[in-house]
C-alpha cells in the first residue's frame, strides 16, 4: 500500500472516530444556559492528523471535519 494511500485511510478513521466523540458528547452532555457546550476531546484526533502528516493535510483535515460537523 503507498503512503498517500496509508494517511487517507487514517485519516478517514481518525474523521470517523473525531465525529463519534462528538455525537456522543452532545447526546450524554446537556447543552449549558448559556449555549456553551462540553466536548469529549472531539479535536483531539484531528490535531493527532496535522501532528502525524503535517500543517498542510491538518488544515485539509480540519476543513473537511468542519464540513462533516
């Protein structure tokens, strides 16, 4: 498998499991009084992406996750 084909996949996973933390934080953790909002480290595997594979593919990432979100 090539590389470019290894850091796709990874990071469509780590996208699958940033998503999971944050449909799970909004279910169990109710909204606060003021519209705030805790998060189970939802960021955390898109900020594993951008430390593993670079600046460039962690904005690209991170773009794509703020589109999915």
């Amino acid at each position: 498998m090539t590389t470019k084909t290894k850091r796709l996949t990874e990071s469509a996973m780590l996208l699958a499991v940033a998503i999971l933390l944050e449909l799970l934080s909004k279910t169990f953790i109710p909204e606060q009084p003021f519209g705030g909002q805790l998060t189970i480290v939802s960021m955390l595997p898109v900020v594993l992406i951008s430390y593993r594979h670079g600046l460039k593919w962690g904005f690209l990432t991170s773009f794509t996750y703020a589109l999915i979100e």
